[in-house]
C-alpha cells in the first residue's frame, strides 16, 4: 500500500551567524510513520524541528503540510495549524498545577477561556486522563513538585489530548527509567492511532526500533540517510551518527578500591521524600544511585549540595560533619553538583560560553588582582577541546550551542573547580553517543586525579558500564547495594521496584 507524504521539507537552508547551518534538507515523512530523527548534538536535528513548528523561519527552502506550503511565522501559527512540538527542555508554569499545565492549551483552543474554567472539572479530567494513560501522578500537584521525567510524561499527556496531527518529541525518554519508558511508549501507540505523523529526536539506540519505521540521520546541518529502521543495526547507526566502527560505550577505567572515605552520609531524612539514607563515598570511587521517577534521586543531590535541607541525619566530608545551609557551604567543603536541569539550574544564557564556564572559577585566573584574560582563554581553550565542544569559540553566546554542548560546557565549569566530590544528575541526559564517551572519559579523569564521583542515573546500562558500586533508591529508601561486577539490569529493576 503506498504511504501519502503528510510533510514534506524542500531544500531547506538556514544559517546561524558563520557557525551552523541547515544546509539543502530534503525529507518526505509519511502517513502513519513514527521519523525518527538521530543525530550527534549540534548537527541540527532540534533546529529542523524547531522550523516546521514556527520557532524560526527558513532562509530558503519550503515546508509542506499535505501538499501546501506552510512556512510558519510564528509557533502559534504553527499550533493552529495542526503541529504540536514536545521540546527538551520543557516550558512549563511552574506556579500551576500539573492539571493546569496540560489543559491550558487546550481549554484556550477549545475556546473555553481561563474565566469559565472550573478548577473541579478540570482536575476530574485529568484524573480520568492519568488513569486511562497508566500515569501515577497527582493532578493538584504543583508543576515545581515535578522533576525532569515526571514532566516528560505529563506533557505525553498533554500531546494526547491535542488535536495535532503533526507531533514532535524531542528526546522525551531521557531521564526516564525502563518502567517510565514503557508508560511513554503505551501513550505513543495511543497517539499514533490520532496523529498522522510522529517526529521522534533520540539519542537511545534500544528504543528506536521500539518506536520507530524510518529512520533518518543528520551530521553537521545535513541530511546523510534516510532508511527502513527494519534495515537498520546498531553498529551502522553509530558508524552513521560518530563516523566510528566498533565504539566502547563505557570506558570505564579500573583503579584499585580506595579504603579512604571522603563522604559519609547517616540517616539522612527529607520531608517525605527521603527517608534514612545512609552510605560511604570512597576516594576514586564512582558510586551509582538509580531508581524509578520519584524514588527521590534529585533530592538526594540536592540535600548533598545545601539546595534542599534535610530534617534529619549527619553528613560527613573527610571525617569532618557539615551542614550545609546554603550551596555555597558544599562548595567550600569541596562539593560540586551538576544539576539534572541545566536550564533552570545552571546555564547562564545572557553570557557567552567561556564566561558561564569560568564564573565560578575566577580566582583561578587572577593575577595581581586583575583577571588574565591570555591564561583564561588557554584554559577554556584546553577544555573545549577535551569535551569536543562545537562551535569552538569562545565567544558565542551560550544560546547558540545545542543542548548536548551546553551540557559540556557546564560539565567544564565544574571539572574547572577541582573539587572533591562531583555530584553529576543525569549528566548525560540526551546527549549523543560521542558525547557520552567524552563526558565518561572525564569522568576517569577525575579518578585519575583523586577525585570522587556519585553518578545519578536512570540509564541502567550508564549505571553498570560505569560505576564500581550501584545504590537503588524506592520510595524515598535505599533498598540495596551492588558491586559491579553482581548487577544485572533485571536485578536493579527489580529492587528499584521495591520487589
């Protein structure tokens, strides 16, 4: 049966200052096909999306929705006239309630303004909606309660009560877990019974033959290939996306344990959240802590760097109890953390590149009092080129790059610091393969050179190629402990599940 081209992109081109540029696409997607789109960051997967839902206009080229023209001026344009894009970095209001965040557009679509909207009805709504898409979440919570995964899920919700018929997700699955994952992709197969046509941006080589039946792949601003996912193996997907045979995903280096505790952490409570965590952080240790959404991993981070308070328990860093107050406290004990929303909680986006990566590192690079500009630059310089950062220079604007090099970036402020521990929070968090391999062989780096690491993860198999021991966190607790070379991802499931 031959397939109908629901969309279909033109020679498309679009340039962002000398840097990047979306050069001659051309692309037909259609009727009933999850597209997948793979690519290494910065190679303008997320810029194309970004043009067929109104966020920018082309420089040439045409976009056609159903054999006319649509070349959208503005996102609204783009809404009405049927495409509804679930970006990465989700805008959300943080101040209303989850049930609010997903009706909102809808309500106003439907006419029915915020003046006539009973909050009752609404929450009704959306109990029924949670139930029928497996969704064990509350809808009166506030959209602040939720984290980066949690939100992933509800705005899946929020695409399927649109009436879009073109719809976009842009790494929807990073963060989640397999059992979050699964809930996702129940809610996909219920979307793709209304859609005509579904984008789907993914840095997850195991889900994409779940969902997906094209597969195209982008490099640099262009368009490589475009095949069947059913002719697709994983060796030629990643020789296509990083130009590599034969890749090691994890590199992990092995370096004899360490007896030396540099954190220890007793009976530490937090709201309801966390509930009598204990552990030891050993020196040139990388120490993995999983569980499913809400298990409490965040909160655990974000108590460990002084951004939450714990009502309750010690923390020990070198033998020494600290309090931390404030995050500045962890700093000074020698505690960095990078956050699971670089977004709201680390990037910087009035400075360029090279400022948000030595703003917390000035002192470094003073000199009589007055800043070294020669020696900040080499050192910027050297990091750039460790963590393959592009576009390389220095001073663009943190808003040019895409979302995997800004997590490099803010990787580089922190491995600037030379602290003792590093708390990383999903730190690669759709981010490409390549990408990965550097920010892991960083990671050896820091053990090399004495530093601790305590890696947050949802990404199982991060968690096993990676770490020298594994805590899984349910339900606020920590249900067990893993050396390595025991852990199985049906054992860590199982546990995470609190089985």
């Amino acid at each position: 049966m031959n397939k109908k081209a629901i969309l279909e992109i033109k020679g498309v081109n679009k340039s962002f200052k000398d840097e990047f540029a979306l050069s001659d696409i051309n692309l037909k997607i259609y009727s009933g096909d999850v597209h997948v789109i793979m690519g290494e960051n910065g190679s303008g997967k997320s810029l194309l999306m970004k043009i067929i839902s109104g966020f920018f206009t082309v420089d040439s080229g045409e976009i056609l929705y159903n054999g006319a023209v649509i070349n959208h001026p503005t996102v609204n344009k783009a809404i009405k006239s049927g495409i509804y894009y679930q970006h990465q970095d989700l805008p959300v209001f943080e101040n209303l309630s989850a049930a609010e965040n997903i009706y909102f557009d809808y309500r106003i679509s439907t006419k029915k303004m915020l003046k006539t909207w009973n909050a009752l009805e609404n929450i009704s709504e959306c109990t029924k909606l949670f139930k029928k898409l497996n969704i064990n979440l509350s809808p009166i919570k506030n959209m602040s309660h939720y984290g980066f995964a949690e939100r992933q899920l509800l705005f899946a919700a929020k695409a399927f009560i649109s009436d879009a018929k073109v719809i976009i997700f842009d790494e929807p699955t990073a963060g989640m877990s397999e059992v979050e994952r699964n809930i996702f992709f129940d809610i996909l197969a219920l979307i793709r019974q209304k859609a005509e046509v579904i984008l789907y941006i993914s840095h997850r080589l195991d889900e994409i033959t779940t969902v997906g039946d094209v597969l195209s792949v982008m490099e640099h601003g262009k368009l490589i290939s475009t095949n069947d996912i059913r002719n697709a193996n994983k060796q030629d997907i990643i020789r296509l996306i990083t130009g590599k045979q034969d890749i090691h995903q994890f590199p992990k280096i092995s370096i004899k344990p360490n007896s030396e505790c540099v954190l220890s952490v007793k009976n530490m409570t937090s709201g309801s959240i966390l509930k009598d965590i204990s552990f030891n952080l050993h020196k040139q240790e990388i120490l993995g802590i999983t569980g499913l959404m809400g298990s409490g991993r965040t909160r655990l981070a974000n108590c460990l760097f002084g951004i939450k308070q714990s009502d309750g328990g010690t923390i020990l860093v070198s033998g020494k109890k600290q309090r931390f107050a404030h995050p500045l406290d962890a700093l000074l004990a020698g505690i960095s953390l990078i956050p699971e929303d670089r977004h709201t909680n680390g990037i910087f986006y009035p400075l360029n590149m090279r400022n948000n990566m030595t703003l917390p590192n000035l002192k470094r690079f003073l000199n009589n009092s007055i800043l070294d500009d020669n020696i900040l630059r080499q050192v910027v310089n050297d990091y750039v080129k460790k963590l393959g950062i592009t576009p390389d220079d220095s001073d663009n604007g943190i808003q040019f790059f895409s979302g995997g090099n800004q997590q490099k970036i803010l990787l580089a402020r922190w491995f600037m610091k030379r602290s003792l521990i590093y708390i990383m929070d999903e730190p690669t968090r759709g981010i490409d393969i390549a990408s990965k391999i550097d920010i892991y062989n960083s990671m050896n780096n820091l053990i090399v050179k004495g530093a601790s690491v305590i890696l947050i993860s949802s990404d199982i198999d991060e968690i096993i190629g990676m770490c020298d021991r594994i805590l899984i966190l349910a339900d606020g607790r920590i249900t067990a402990e893993l050396l390595q070379k025991e852990a199985t991802k049906e054992k860590i499931y199982s546990l995470a599940i609190n089985e």
